[in-house]
C-alpha cells in the first residue's frame, strides 16, 4: 500500500510484522502502529504523544469495544454452515474462528 503522493520506497505495510494481519495490527501494538505513522511521513513522535496514546489504549481494551461473546446458535443461525460461507474471507484476513 502506497500512501497517495509519497515518494518514499518504504510502506506503511511493511512495518507490520510477520503474521499479523493488517487491522489487528493497531489494536496490538497502538504505540507502534502511531510510530510507523509518524516515521512514514517523517514526522517526530514526542514522548509525551507515545505516552498519551499507551496511556488511551490502556484505558480502552480492543480497541474500546468491550467484549463480544456471539454465537450463531443464539440467531438461528448453524455454526458450520457460516464459517463454510464465510471461510475465504476469515482466512484471507486472518480471523480466528
């Protein structure tokens, strides 16, 4: 992914480590993913900036969504039937499932 207008050779993407896929990548490691950003566009990350935004994900677990305990039973649903409908694309993005 090449961020519109940058001349730069290097991606966003390739900061991202191995094996974690893209979206998950700023709830895992929020500091970080601001980092990346910063040194993207060549930009100097205060101290203070990667305190605050430790100190806001801290206070915000994944993401400030709370939990999510769903299951297809509670709508009718058939468990193995979705995840067969939905299989590509949990696995294209890497959904646990």
């Amino acid at each position: 992914m090449r961020i519109h207008g940058s001349t730069r050779k290097d991606t966003l993407l390739e900061s991202v480590p191995p094996g974690v896929t893209t979206w998950t990548f700023p709830l895992l490691a929020p500091v970080g993913t601001v980092a990346v950003l910063y040194r993207h566009f060549g930009l100097p990350l205060a101290p203070g900036v990667a305190a605050a935004v430790g100190k806001y994900a801290r206070e915000r677990p994944q993401g400030g969504y709370g939990p999510r305990d769903y299951r297809f039973e509670d709508h009718g649903l058939d468990t193995d039937t979705e995840r067969q409908k939905f299989r590509g694309y949990t696995e294209r993005f890497g959904i646990a499932v």
